[in-house]
C-alpha cells in the first residue's frame, strides 16, 4: 500500500519530467539528424553531416577548450572553497548561518550584473588599472580582459558557491570522533586532515566539481563579455549557430554532445559517490 502511494506521488514529478525535459530532449535529438536550406530553414530530410562536423578537427578544439576550462573552473573552485567550508562548519551555528547567507549572497544578483562588474574591475579603465596608475606603479593600463585566463576568474567566481555548500555538507557530516581518535593515537593536525578528513569528504569534494563543471561548459556570456571571443567554447559556439549562423541542426548536434559529456560526468560522480557508501558499511 505504502509503496502504491509513494508511486502515486511521483506521477506529478513524471510528468511534469516528461513534459519540460523529455520532450524537448527527445526534439533537439531528432533535430541534430535534420537539415537546413541556404535561409536556415529546418528541412524534415535526414543527414549524418550534423555529427560529422561534430568530430570534424576544428571542432573537437572547441570541445577541448571547454573541457579545459570546465576542468580548471572545478579545480580553482575546490581548492578556494575547500577551506572556506571547513572553517565554516567550525564555527558556532549563529556565525555559520551567517557565513553561509553571506556565501549565497551573490546569487541575489542577476550573473550577467556580476560580470560586468568583472569589466569594471578590470578594464583598461577600471578600477585596477585606475589605482595603479593613480599610485604610480604602472604608466599604462594592464591589459587584463580578453584572456583565457580572465574568463577562468569570471566562471570560478560565478561558480564557487556551489562548491562551498556541497564541500560544507560533507564536512559538516563529518564523525568528529574520528578525529579525536586520530589525535588520541598521536596524530597531528595535518596527518588527520589528510589520513581522515580529507578522505571522508572526498564524496562533498566529488560533488561540487560536478555542480561546478556542469554549468561551466555553457556559461557563454562570461566568455563573450571577459573573454572577447578571442577563445572559442562550446556555449558561445551553440549560440552562435542559433542566433547569427542561423543553423539549429548543427547547434542540436553539439548540445546533444554537450549533454553526453555532462551525464559522463555525473555518472563518474555516481560511482565516486557509491564506492564511499559502500566503503562506509564494509
């Protein structure tokens, strides 16, 4: 009976699933497969040229550049946000609630608003390179903006509370008596940190790389505006098909692509996340 109900709640979640996921990702499939006429009109008429160009040289780059910055965005991330959480999750629950609130603070505020921000800091003109010449450092502006590396900093940033919260929930998890085991048996600080803490958390960690990746393949307005279109990825790509080279067919193809490599990702963090469980009741 219990277990007629529970399946009777989920026919909401079904279909409100099927109908805003499924059907659309069901659409964009079968549009990869269709063509265009020289207007960009979607014409109903199979073809494999979509998928070709997919693995065509010069764009597996732009995948690569993806890849590469979704990577160093989870990384930059975990190693920024591990240290915030765990200092987080030490202090007392007044001061905790307020350091989260203040960790989610920025998702208050439209990320396209942030990123200009960005631009303000660290434009010819902005606030840096103002200060700097004010102080007589520099005698002309440091070119700052349109680097891979300056869209690197606009994705960490936008991104770095995900990390945090999901780091924070592993940490705060954390059996503290395992610690005090550890320095009971003459461990230090770091020895524990890394023979208990860090192991444990390893699933929080697993996580917020995966939050963190996920969006970064596709955040293409922090590239267009910090990075200046000088670096190719794979969202700036996708939307440029659509909206300039008018040909939806071809950007099908790379989204299907794109989402193949996000469910690659969430699958290695499902076994990441199973092989923990499985090792906590062994």
């Amino acid at each position: 009976m219990q277990t007629l109900k529970r399946n009777i709640l989920a026919v909401p979640i079904l279909v409100w699933l099927g109908l805003f996921v499924g059907i659309p990702l069901v659409f964009v499939f079968v549009l990869s497969f269709l063509s265009r006429d020289s207007l960009g009109t979607i014409v109903f008429q199979f073809t494999w040229e979509n998928w070709q160009r997919v693995f065509d040289p010069i764009y597996l780059r732009v995948f690569r550049n993806s890849l590469l910055l979704a990577f160093l965005t989870g990384l930059v991330t975990i190693v920024v946000g591990y240290p915030v959480a765990y200092i987080t999750s030490n202090l007392e629950p007044k001061k905790r609630a307020l350091s989260i609130g203040l960790i989610m603070l920025p998702f208050w505020i439209s990320s396209l608003l942030r990123t200009y921000g960005w631009m303000i800091l660290l434009g010819n003109a902005g606030i840096i390179n103002n200060v700097l010449r004010a102080l007589g450092i520099i005698d002309k502006p440091l070119p700052m903006m349109y680097k891979f590396g300056t869209t690197l900093v606009g994705t960490a940033y936008m991104l770095i509370p995900f990390a945090i919260v999901a780091i924070f929930n592993s940490v705060d998890k954390l059996d503290r008596s395992l610690l005090e085991a550890s320095y009971d048996l003459g461990a230090n600080k770091r020895q524990t940190f890394f023979n208990i803490t860090l192991p444990l958390t390893l699933p929080g960690i697993a996580g917020g790389f995966t939050l963190v990746f996920i969006p970064a393949l596709g955040l293409f307005y922090v590239s267009d505006l910090l990075g200046g279109g000088n670096t190719i990825f794979l969202g700036n790509m996708i939307n440029t098909q659509v909206t300039r080279g008018r040909n939806r067919p071809l950007a099908a193809a790379f989204s299907i692509a794109m989402i193949a490599v996000v469910l690659l990702v969430i699958s290695i963090y499902g076994r990441i996340a199973k092989d923990d469980a499985e090792g906590l009741f062994l």
